[in-house]
C-alpha cells in the first residue's frame, strides 16, 4: 500500500486480486462463458455427428451430434474464476476500484484489517461476493454462480 497525493492510501492491485481469488476459492466463485460454451458444445456437436454417421448411420449421426453436444456443454459450461482469471481479468479493472471502495467504507485508512474482517465476517463476506458476482456478471455478459447463497440460507437466523 502507498500514500497518495491526497492522503488516502492507494491498495496495491495485487492485494486485491490476492483478496480477490481466495473470496472466489472460499465461495465457489464459478463463471459460465457463453462464447466458449456455444464454440466447444458446437465443436463436440459436430464430431459426435460424423462419428455417428460413420458407425450409425442418420440415427448415429443424430444420436452422436447429441451426445456430444451434451458432452461438449458439460466440459465447458463452468470454470472457477481462478481458473479464468488471466484471461478475464482486463476485462475487469473496475472491479478493483469497487473493491477498494468497500474496503475503505469498512476501514478507512487500514485495508488490511478490513480485508481481514471481511475474510471472518460471514455477513460483510456474503455482501461483498454478491457485489463482485454481481459485477462480474454484467462485466462478462456471462452467468456466473457462487455458494454465498448456500451461507445466507444456512445461517440466515443467525446473520439478522
């Protein structure tokens, strides 16, 4: 962390993709891309298609197109967002200054205690993933799923 010119103090962007990656490890932050869904299941379509019209005919072919678009979606439908990270994270800039907001509006002056409370605060964790899944979503264009509502549900009457 640095001082900036106004006296605030300017997170360091690793800390928050540090912060960042272990929030998507502990809340099973997951991310379906349509683009590479719709190209693999497509793909999968097409060589389950040949395959069953080498060994099967019309009905082959149709069962095969089938199969392996079911296989194809299955394979590509869902990846952790550490998994994807690289590739999307330059899409999401943003984020870390949304990031850095929060974390400020917790404890100015001290992100590190207030990413500390934010990792142990089941309640503050929960409304903070939601807002980065949240963003994320809309940032991607993409579905992006979370066991955060798992927690909610779980301790909702200890969290009121």
């Amino acid at each position: 962390m640095q001082a900036s010119s106004r006296h605030a103090l300017v997170v360091d962007r690793s800390f928050l993709e540090d912060l960042l990656l272990r929030l998507g490890d502990m809340c099973e932050i997951r991310i379906q891309m349509d683009s590479d869904t719709a190209a693999i299941t497509g793909l999968f379509a097409v060589a389950g298609g040949l395959l069953g019209v080498l060994f099967g005919g019309a009905r082959g072919a149709m069962l095969g197109a089938g199969i392996g678009g079911a296989a194809g979606f299955g394979a590509s439908a869902v990846v952790t967002l550490r998994e994807i990270w690289d590739k999307i994270k330059a899409k999401l800039v943003e984020l870390f200054y949304i990031m850095q907001e929060y974390l400020s509006s917790l404890e100015p002056g001290d992100y590190i205690r207030a990413a500390q409370y934010v990792l142990e605060n089941g309640r503050t964790r929960a409304q903070f993933v939601i807002m980065i899944i949240q963003f994320i979503g809309k940032a991607l264009n993409a579905d992006v799923f979370s066991t955060v509502g798992d927690f909610l549900r779980a301790n909702q009457r200890y969290l009121q």
